[in-house]
C-alpha cells in the first residue's frame, strides 16, 4: 500500500510538465481532433464484478475525431504474480448519445509464449473481441457488451457469446459526485471445471466437480457498486479521488477500493 501512495504522489509532481507541452501546439483543434492522457492507480482492479488484481495502475489514451475514439488503456499490478496484466484497444463512434464500438482485450500469460500480436488458437488464444453498444445522457447511460472471438467457450465446448449489460445512474450528493452502477448477464457466459476436494462424514477425502463461471451460469446480477467521487482542480489537469464499494451479488462478495485518477486537461 506505500508503494500505490509513492507512486500516486510521483505522478501527480511529474504532470504537469508534460500537460504543458501538450498545450503549446492547438493545430490539431483546428480540425476537432482531440487527446487526453489520464493514469489511475487503484487499490484493487474491479472489473465487472470479478476481482482481477490487487493495487495496479493503469495509464490511458485517448483519440478522438468527429465522433470517432481510439482508446488504448492497461494494467499492470504493482506487485509481480498478483493478478493479471492486460492491455485493451477501442475502437468506437458516437453520435447524439448512441455510441457503437469494437474492443479487443489482450491478457499475458494466457498464450504460453505471451504473444501480443497472436490471434490463433482457441484456449490459448490472448485476445477476446467484444462488439458494444449503448447510449448516454446526462442522466445515466447503458450499455451492453458481447464476446463474438477468442477464449469465450461455455463448459459444453460451444461459444459462449458472453454478453454483459450495465446501468450507470449518475447524481450529485454532498458536494462529492456519485455513481450507481448495476450489471447483469442475460444467459450463461463462458465457463470452465476444476476439481476440489471435500471430505464426507466418515472422514475419507473425495473430489467433484464444479464449474467456474466468468459472469454466470444463467440470468444473474453479477455486478452492483456505488462510487463516490471528489475532484481537485489544478491548472493543468484534475486529480478525481474515489472510493468505491464494488460487489458481485451472484458471487455474494464485495471488495471497497480506493483509486485516485490523474487526468490532463
């Protein structure tokens, strides 16, 4: 946990230098081409309600131009074996508040020679595509998501299509901002069986088998957190400091994070 607050302090001292380099050159405004650079370190990577990794940091980019982005974002846990490392790409395009979007998330490890630019194989395969689409206002936004390649197979062997669908209610409360997020899968995502033990009555140790699911087995609300948000202001950029209760129903765990996100203006 001191080694997250270095850090956090670290990037918030070398910002501004590199914010202000960004604004000495407004060519490119000309032609409602945009950029944004942002960091988040966080306590715990949440994601969908499946606790991924332990305190990471996670650097973002992001283009855009008319209503088309190109976001690039990663995570890496600052502690080596303590979760996964994964790096995502979006593709995406917005008008009047639709948005439609391609998003390929590559996660190390999973090829056993931790190829980036490798797309075969069906286990092993470090890609997942997933298609998007959603529309947002200003008060609140859904969005819904579905795995169409890579590792997404159901236990059955069959493409599992994992698709996941999330509510997020924005309001104000208390001088801080506050996000109320609810997600649920409509069908049985992809899944995978593991052995485990157990021991009977009379002692004797036996195995069975169970299923582990990345979202569930069937409908479920695999996701519901609330978010409270305060941002300081600086000249260059803001830094949003948040707290986070992040719980899977159908799992029936919850984790509280904390995560501070520097973001350039």
């Amino acid at each position: 946990m001191r080694k997250f607050f270095v850090l956090a302090l670290a990037a918030i001292t070398l910002l501004p230098t590199s914010a202000s380099a960004q604004e000495s050159d407004n060519d490119w405004t000309e032609l409602d081409f945009t950029a944004t650079v942002s960091a988040n370190l966080v306590s715990r990577y949440m994601w969908r309600g499946i606790d991924n990794a332990g305190p990471s940091f996670q650097p973002e980019l992001e283009l855009g131009w008319k209503g088309l982005s190109l976001n690039i974002s990663g995570s890496t846990p600052l502690q080596k074996n303590d979760g996964i490392q994964d790096l995502d790409v979006t593709l995406g395009y917005s008008l009047y508040g639709f948005n439609i979007g391609v998003i390929d998330y590559w996660t190390a490890d999973v090829d056993p020679r931790n190829r980036y630019f490798y797309f075969g194989g069906e286990t092993e395969c470090p890609h997942q595509l997933e298609a998007n689409i959603g529309y947002s206002c200003e008060y609140g936004s859904l969005q819904a998501y579905t795995m169409f390649y890579g590792n997404d197979y159901k236990i059955d062997g069959k493409r599992a299509y994992s698709t996941y669908i999330e509510l997020n209610v924005p309001f104000r409360l208390g001088g801080l901002q506050w996000d109320a997020c609810v997600g649920v899968t409509p069908f049985e995502s992809a899944g995978t069986t593991y052995e485990e033990e157990y021991q009977t009555a009379s002692g004797k140790t036996k195995t069975h088998t169970r299923g582990d699911w990345m979202y569930g087995e069937s409908f479920t609300c695999n996701m519901a957190s609330l978010r409270a948000t305060k941002e300081l202001e600086f000249k260059h950029f803001n830094v949003p400091v948040f707290v986070e209760l992040h719980t899977n129903p159908y799992l029936q765990r919850a984790n509280i994070v904390l995560g501070v996100a520097i973001k350039s203006l």
